[in-house]
C-alpha cells in the first residue's frame, strides 16, 4: 500500500479521480469539421502533450535544475556528437503493419 502511494503522490495538489476525469474528457473530445464532429489522433496527441507539460511543468523545471543529477546528464548528453541517418537503412512500413495501426485507430476512437 505505501508504494502505491508514493506513485499517486503528485506536486500539483491533484487528486488521481481529477487526472482520470481529465485525461478521459481529453480521450473522447471530438474537433469540429465541415462533415460534422468527428476524433482527430494528430489533435488527441496534441491535448494530451499540453496536459501533461501543463501538469508536469513544475516537477519538469525542478528535476532539470538539479546539481547532482540532471545537469552532469545533460552535459553529457552536449558532449555527443550528431550524425545523419541515411532513410534507405530505416524500416520501411509494411501493407500489414499499416493496416493493423488503421485497426487500432479505428478500435480506439
């Protein structure tokens, strides 16, 4: 019971029933279009990355700041050096792997 806890303990003062009311009014809102409301994934991810750096800008700013952990992190990750990707080496998608991210689009809206 006490690591559940210390899992639901959060900075802003939220409880989880708030953040589980949120998150699924987020999941089921419908944008506006000319054919009638319908669920848009690329502004469902939009909502939920301003929620989450809404909720999560406190903790975010305070953990980034720390002396002992986040800064020697992100010094060493300025020390890596860059390097171009060549898109013929990348994975291209497959019929079927598009057609089972279609399926779970349509499942999950």
């Amino acid at each position: 019971m006490l690591i559940s806890a210390r899992l639901l303990y959060n900075r802003s003062n939220t409880t989880l029933a708030l953040h589980l009311r949120v998150l699924g009014r987020l999941l089921s809102m419908e944008e506006p279009s000319p054919n009638g409301p319908k669920k848009d994934a690329s502004s469902l991810s939009v909502r939920l990355l301003r929620y989450v750096v809404a909720t999560s800008y406190a903790k975010i700013t305070h953990r980034l700041k720390h002396k002992t952990l986040s800064q020697p992190y992100i010094r060493s990750l300025k020390t890596v050096d860059t390097f171009n990707v060549v898109e013929s080496e990348l994975e291209q998608p497959t019929h079927q792997g598009t057609e089972n991210d279609r399926l779970f689009l349509i499942k999950f809206f």
